[in-house]
C-alpha cells in the first residue's frame, strides 16, 4: 500500500515536471546564450563550463546513490543481521577523499572564473591580425528613471538610446545621479554598477551589427520596468556619420534643460549637440548629491507613468 502510494506521488508530478522541461525549451534562445561580442562571449564560455562541470559532479552523485540504495538496501538477498554493525571508526581514506574533492572541485570552478574576471576588466583584445583600436569613452549616468550617455571624444548627449561602433572597445564609465542603478545589454555582456559619488568601469564591444536591448538591472523603485533603452551597433562609418548629425543639429543642453530631465520621472528619448559633463559630474562629492537637493520633495511623491506608453512604443 505504501509503495503504491509512493508511486501515485511520483506520477503526480511527471505533469509538473513536463511542464518546466518545455518551459526550458523555450529558453534555449536567452540572450545572454546568444553573445554577439567578445564579452559576453567570454562570460558564455565560462557559463557552458561551469554547467557541463556541475552536471558531470551531478552525475557521479546520483550514480553513486543509486549504487549504494541498490548493493546496500536493507532487503538484498543474503543480508544477515550481522552485517550491520552502527559503532564504527572513522575511516582515514574515505574522510581525505571527501575532502580532496571537494577542493578540487572549488579549485576547477575557480581559477577560470577569476581569470575571466581579471580579463573583463580591461579592454577586449582584438583578435589575431586585427587593428589594435583604443575604447570609445561614453559617461553612462542614471537618474530616476533615465539614462545619459555622454560622448566626450564627439561632444554630444544621448537620453534612453545609445550609438555604438562595432568591432571597437566601449569604455562605459558608470555612475548615478540618484538611487543605485545597474547598466546591463545582456547580448554584449554582464551588467555593472551605477553609483552616486563614484565611478565604474564597464568594457563592451560589439562584434555584429544590430539593435540590442539594455536596462537597468538593479531594481530601484516605481519606474524600474521602464528604464531601458536600446543600443544600436553599427560600422565605425555609420556611427561617425550618426555623430556628426547629431552634432550639427541637435539642440545644446543647457543646464536648465538638464535639471528639468533629471526630475523623477520618465521621458522619450532625446539627443543634444552637448553634455551635461560641464555642469555636473556625479562621480564626484560635490555632485552626489545634485539631484537630491534639488527635487527632495519630488521624491516623496508618488510617481505618475505619464510617459509609460512612449516608453513601450520606442520599444
């Protein structure tokens, strides 16, 4: 009765577990198992091996249970109750092999991840025969609920969208007007953080052409679902090209019109033939607190998804 009772429990869940087999199936094509430049690249390697690692660690485990539910159950033909003796002294060969492996396992998941740490903090490096090219810098700032991308080298401001060269290093120097927020374009690698008074770096590069999603990672409050933005990858030709209009004909961006943006809120996407570096720098002291003291009692309000269908339609 118990052993059918058993039974009905494990069919009861062949539904339950069909359900999630097929629900992964359509997760085969994630982006982040799809990389499309050398970082994420690297961090897809180091996905793969760790999975095919810990598999294999699952396989060993679960062969050995069942080798030892089957040779040592309690209903084995010849058992004698002589066997069972519960009063045993350790045993020197199976406590240094259970504790050897375990070392070695940590030691194996270990030395490939912090090396492809070390690696990501530095720019990618061009593959054999390639020009060496230096990193394109764009400020990434978040306020509540926006982003900034500032071109010092083109001198020109990007608000909830972002232009990028493929085949050349990015080299996102991170930081936040506001609240704690998280830069992350899973197609071209992991996410980083945004911080008031400080400043992190973040090395990108795109090796395809194309139209990738990035967001805020780091959940920060009422606007958090609606702080993405899209990055387009184009030729070095292209991008120029893009800079340039935006340089001749986008408006300047004045300080007032900066303080208006940096309002908790949402907003469109924009462009200015300027940045914001020249009156604010939020990676330092004095700019920390910049959009605090300005809007404090804007922040005790609730916030308002005026723009939310801009936002879904620009998607």
């Amino acid at each position: 009765m118990k052993a059918k009772h058993l039974r009905n429990r494990w069919l009861g869940l062949l539904p339950l577990g069909l359900i999630l087999f097929l629900s992964g199936c359509g997760q085969l094509e994630m982006t982040v198992l799809d990389p499309k430049g050398p970082v994420a690249q690297s961090q897809y390697d180091l996905i793969v091996y760790s999975l095919w690692f810990m598999l294999g660690i699952i396989v060993v485990v679960f062969a050995l249970f069942a080798y030892m539910l089957i040779k040592y159950r309690e209903n084995r033909p010849g058992r004698k109750e002589s066997d069972y003796d519960p009063n045993l002294h350790g045993n020197t060969t199976i406590e240094v092999i259970w504790t050897v492996i375990p070392i070695i396992i940590v030691v194996l998941l270990s030395i490939p991840t912090v090396t492809t740490l070390f690696d990501l903090e530095k720019p990618p490096e061009p593959a054999a025969g390639e020009e060496v090219k230096e990193p394109l810098v764009v400020y990434a700032t978040t306020a509540d609920w926006k982003w900034f991308f500032s071109y010092p080298e083109q001198d020109i401001e990007t608000v909830n969208y972002l232009h990028i060269p493929t085949d050349r290093p990015i080299e996102f120097r991170l930081t936040s007007a506001d609240s704690m927020s998280a830069l992350w374009i899973p197609a071209l690698g992991g996410q980083k953080y945004n911080m008031a008074g400080m400043m992190t770096k973040l090395y990108l590069q795109a090796d395809e052409e194309g139209v990738y999603d990035g967001r805020n990672s780091n959940f920060n409050g009422e606007g958090f679902a609606a702080q993405t933005f899209k990055v387009y990858a184009e030729s070095e030709d292209e991008f120029n090209a893009w800079a340039q209009e935006i340089q001749s004909e986008a408006p300047e961006l004045t300080a007032d019109r900066y303080n208006e943006l940096l309002q908790p809120g949402l907003t469109d996407v924009e462009s200015f033939s300027s940045t914001h570096l020249e009156y604010v720098k939020h990676h330092t002291k004095d700019g920390m607190g910049y959009v605090v003291e300005n809007y404090r009692e804007q922040f005790k309000e609730k916030l308002h998804l005026y723009e939310i269908e801009k936002q879904e339609s620009f998607q």
